[in-house]
C-alpha cells in the first residue's frame, strides 16, 4: 500500500473536519472556509483541497465556483 502524503495544512483541515459536528461542515468545505482555517491564499486552499480529492481522501460536491467538498469516509 503506497503511504499518503498529507501537508500540515492538510492535516489540519481533515481533523477541525473531524473534530467539528457535522453542522459546522454543513454542505462540505470550500475553499473559502479552508482559506479561513489555513491562513492561505486561494490558489494554494484550492490546490490543496484538489490534491485531497485527487488521493481520495475527500469527496466533491457540486463544481466551477459552488465546490465543496466533505470527506470520503
């Protein structure tokens, strides 16, 4: 099994995510919300939220501008 690479951004997001009732991931994350509990730009939340789609870790819900995204549990 190839191991998963997750940044400290990354890490941090999933476990508020897990950490947080479901209300207050209510609809998923985008990349505004990751912006907000990251301290990042846009272009980095939004490669990071991608990365995460990318190796399964979160799903996607909805697409262009309206893009969330929750785990894939």
């Amino acid at each position: 099994m190839a191991k998963v690479q997750l940044n400290e951004r990354q890490l941090k997001v999933i476990k508020r995510m897990l950490q947080t009732d479901i209300k207050g991931f209510e609809g998923g994350i985008s990349a505004k919300k990751y912006m907000s509990i990251t301290s990042t730009s846009k272009a980095t939340a939004t490669r990071d939220l991608q990365h995460m789609f990318a190796i399964k870790a979160l799903k996607q819900i909805g697409s262009g501008r309206s893009v969330r995204y929750e785990l894939n549990l």
